[in-house]
C-alpha cells in the first residue's frame, strides 16, 4: 500500500506538469496558481517518502519530469524568443550584440513573426557568447517550434548532469544522496529550466561541479568550473568572494585569476563585435530601469515617492548595486573559515537578492540547490511562495501586487530567523 501511495503521487504530478505547462496560460492567475499549488504538495508529499524510492528511482523520475516537456512552446516566460532572434541573426551574418531588435526588422533581415513575440525589442542583448553559441544551434532551424525544442535539449543535459553529480557533493557534505529529490521533483525547477528554458540550468550544473572539486582539493578545475557558470550568467562573479578564507592568499588569487581567465575566453570570439558595449548598455538599464518582485529597494522606492514625487530607481538602483556589493565583501571578510563553501555561496546570493530591484522565480534556483548541500529548508518555501509573483500577469499584461511580494519575503524572512538558531546550534556560523 505504501509503495502503491508513491506512484500515484508520481503519477498525479506527472499530470499536473502537463496540464500546467502545456494547456494553462501565465494569464490564468487563479488556475495556474492552484495547480502550481497542487503540484507543490505533491512534492513535498514525495519528498517525505523519500526513503521510499531508490538513488537510481529519483534520477529516472527526475529525467522523465524534464522530458515531459520536451514539447511544451514555453507559456509562463517569452524569453526563448529572443534565444532564437539572437541565433537567427548570426546565421544572417549580422552580430546580434550591435543591434536593436527594432531596427533590424525595419530593415527586413528577420522575420516579424518572431519580432512580434518579442519581450525586449528596445534592448541590446545581454546574454554571454555561450548562450549565444547554444541560441545559433537552434537557429539553423527555420521552424521556431523546433528550434526550441534544441534549446531544451541542451538545457535538460544540463539538469542531467546535476541530477547525477548532486548526489555525490551531497555524500561530500555527509548528507544523504537521496536528498536529490529536494531538487529533481521541486516543481519550480522543472518548469523555469526544462519548461521556460532559463540557463540558470547550466550556472546550476557549473556550481555544483565547482563544490564537488573544490571539495576533492582540485582547485584549479573548481575554478575551470566556476568561470564557466560565469560564462553562462555573468552574476556567479559574486562567488568568487566566497572562497576567500577557505584557500591561502596565494591561492586564492590564482582561483580568481582562473576563474575569470575562463570567463574571458568564452568572450574570445566576439573580441571584434560590440559584445561588450551592448552587455554595458543593457546592465545598466537593468539597474536603472528594470523592477520586478524586489524587497528592500521597494521599501526604498516608497521613500523615494514621499520625499521626491516619483519614483527614483535611476538613482537608487545603482545604490543599491554598489550597497549589495559591499555587503557581500564585508560578510566573506567577515565569515568563519569553518563555514561550508556551499553556504557560503547561499549567503551571497541571498544579500544579493535582498537588495537586488529585480528578482524573477528561476532566479533563486541556485539558492535551492545550496540550501539542500547546506542543510537549509527556506530556500524550498521560497522556491514556493516566489512562483506566487504570476498572479500579475493579465492578457493585456502585467501589473505587480505588491501584496503578494510582501507575503513572499515576509514568510521567507520569518522562516529564516525561525531556522536559523537551531542550524546554529553549539557552533559559530557567522564570524571568526
């Protein structure tokens, strides 16, 4: 009976990934938050019965969860259209950096039918040579259905890799390996990396392998791997912060010097583009311009409206840029050496995420995975509660409630200072 309970529970979530995925629109706020609701207690359902499923089960069901989508035209993110905008255009031989979106469909070199589906055509493209390098595989192909069908491919060899190599980072920390359905069934996962095609995928897979290297000694392919997830997502840079005290000076200077060396000659090929200039541009419109979901730079903007009349994020935001930064240094000067790398690196990321102005669902995806190496369980309410931020999606677009972002991060807080002490317990955590 026990065993019969674990595969309707495999069967009903299977279901639920589809329905959701395939026949329910990012628009559909109260259905696809019951679903995605359904879908989380489903999980955490199999995650209590654990012990009930095999190593080798958890990866097979993981595999299967990804590939069920392996059809899906992505329908919670728009994002991918851009993926194959970019690889169309090196095909056409005009650099995908050096161009808006605009002005190349008023010259005619692509399509409009691709143009029209576009979320960012007033941008320059932000997204690093390897994206980049996968984008232009997808793009030999004329059919845009197919095409994304590529893109998943990749992404779920990616999510295999960290479906494999997990396991063994978390027999490295002494944890059980079976700890890896936290993340293999964790519906948040499935569906912003395998469905909507975020390659966080890969910084995941690259920073789980930096750990389990790092963890063997083998420092310099932990920094091979390292720089790669910078090569995917510039953001991992901030990690390098968290390897300080945990190698001598000398070798820690070499680990950044490896590391970003390995970053650097992703951009070898597009040295003669304006690869870098269109990466500036964008990033600082990120910090200026874009808001979505953020915590303490709302609290902020609300000053900002009492005391100036209007919103004042082209001030603020770069602020609250260089305020993060400084954060993160001052914790990793400040940290114990006894720290973990893993929650090092979970840290970081959360300073940076506090006082980011923008935070999208797949964007905390690497906290979960090193929340499980760490031993936290916020990061899994999170991965809950953050997927709460669709509600604002309507057909004609999106308005944010700020009732449910206060929700989010509220409970999210609460439940770390709730965790935090018995994590704590008989050991200094913080500093040396």
């Amino acid at each position: 009976m026990k065993y019969f309970e674990k595969y309707i529970g495999l069967l009903l979530m299977c279901t639920l990934l589809i329905s959701t995925s395939y026949f329910t629109f990012r628009y559909e706020n109260i259905l696809l938050i019951a679903q995605y609701t359904a879908l989380f207690v489903l999980y955490l359902f199999l995650a209590y019965q654990k012990d009930r499923f095999s190593l080798k089960e958890i990866i097979a069901f993981g595999i299967l969860f990804r590939l069920l989508l392996l059809l899906l035209i992505p329908n919670l993110s728009d994002d991918v259209y851009r993926f194959l905008w970019d690889g169309k255009l090196w095909w056409e031989g005009v650099d995908a950096y050096a161009y808006l979106p605009r002005g190349i469909v008023q010259d005619n070199i692509l399509s409009s039918e691709l143009f029209a589906q576009l979320n960012s055509p007033n941008y320059y493209s932000i997204y690093p040579p390897l994206n980049q390098l996968i984008f232009s595989v997808a793009g030999l192909f004329e059919n845009i259905s197919m095409g994304i069908i590529v893109i998943r491919i990749f992404i779920i060899l990616a999510e295999i890799g960290t479906l494999f190599l997990l396991p063994k980072v978390l027999r490295q920390y002494g944890k059980d390996s079976k700890l890896l359905l936290i993340y293999a069934f964790n519906p948040l996962v499935i569906l912003e990396l395998s469905g909507n095609l975020h390659f966080e995928a890969f910084v995941v897979f690259f920073l789980i392998w930096a750990i389990f290297e790092f963890e063997k000694q083998n420092h310099n392919k932990s920094a091979v791997s390292l720089g790669l997830a910078i090569s995917f997502k510039l953001l991992p840079l901030i990690l390098l912060a968290g390897f300080f005290k945990k190698l001598d000076m000398k070798s820690y200077l070499k680990f950044i010097v490896v590391a970003i060396a390995i970053a650097i000659m992703s951009f070898l090929p597009f040295l003669f583009s304006d690869a870098l200039q269109g990466i500036i541009k964008s990033s600082s419109l990120y910090f200026q311009n874009f808001e979505f979901n953020a915590s303490l730079y709302y609290l902020i903007r609300e000053i900002g409206f009492a005391v100036k009349g209007y919103n004042i994020i082209a001030t603020s935001g770069p602020w609250m840029g260089i305020l993060s930064f400084a954060a993160m240094i001052i914790f990793n000067l400040l940290a114990s050496p006894k720290i973990k790398l893993s929650e090092r690196m979970l840290w970081t990321y959360i300073i940076y995420f506090l006082l980011a102005t923008t935070v999208h669902p797949w964007y905390v995806l690497p906290i979960l995975v090193l929340g499980i190496i760490s031993g936290y369980r916020f990061p899994i309410l999170w991965s809950f509660t953050i997927f709460l931020t669709y509600w604002g999606y309507s057909v004609s677009g999106y308005e944010e409630n700020l009732g449910i972002v206060a929700f989010e991060y509220i409970s999210l807080l609460v439940f770390i200072v709730i965790e935090l002490p018995g994590k704590n317990k008989n050991r200094k955590l913080y500093y040396a």
